[in-house]
C-alpha cells in the first residue's frame, strides 16, 4: 500500500483556489464574475418588475456580457500576475 500522494493534475481546481504559501483557498475569478451577473440580472429584472423603469432586454444583456468578459480577463491577468510573484522552485 502507497503512502504517497499524487502529482496535482494540471488544471485542477484544488491548485488554483488555494494560496501558493499554502495559506486559505481563495475564490475563483470566474466563479466571482458569474455570480455577481447573475445578481445584477436578477435585480435589474426585480426593478423591471416593480415599474420604476423601462430596460430593453437586448441592451441589458450586451452590457452584462460586455461587463463579464471585462471582469474575466482583468481578474485572469490579476490572478495570473500574483502567481508570477511566488517563489520558484527551479523545475520545469
């Protein structure tokens, strides 16, 4: 019986929640973006609903669209630039 543990599958989602200096997991960008545009669409529906004003469907979802695919890539060139700055270990 092995006692050792696997090599991490690259692309796993344990390796990248979890801080390089094995500190407490973070959450993922993606995940993040997602969940925050379903918020805004279920509050932009909310208002709708109520009457306070008048949203073109269309228009509303380019606009989240465009706001998550900005957040995306500004939070995957975040999180990438921080793994940058961890040590490295001299292996390829």
């Amino acid at each position: 019986m092995s006692t050792t543990q696997p090599d991490p599958v690259y692309g796993h989602e344990n390796e990248s929640t979890v801080e390089p200096d094995g500190g407490t997991p973070r959450g993922r960008v993606g995940t993040i973006v997602w969940g925050l545009m379903i918020i805004a669409l279920a509050a932009l529906i909310a208002i709708s609903q109520l009457g306070i004003i008048t949203l073109n469907g269309t228009y509303v979802l380019v606009g989240l669209m465009i706001g998550a695919g900005a957040a995306l890539v500004i939070g995957g060139i975040i999180s990438a630039r921080k793994r940058d700055n961890g040590t490295t270990t001299g292996k390829s």
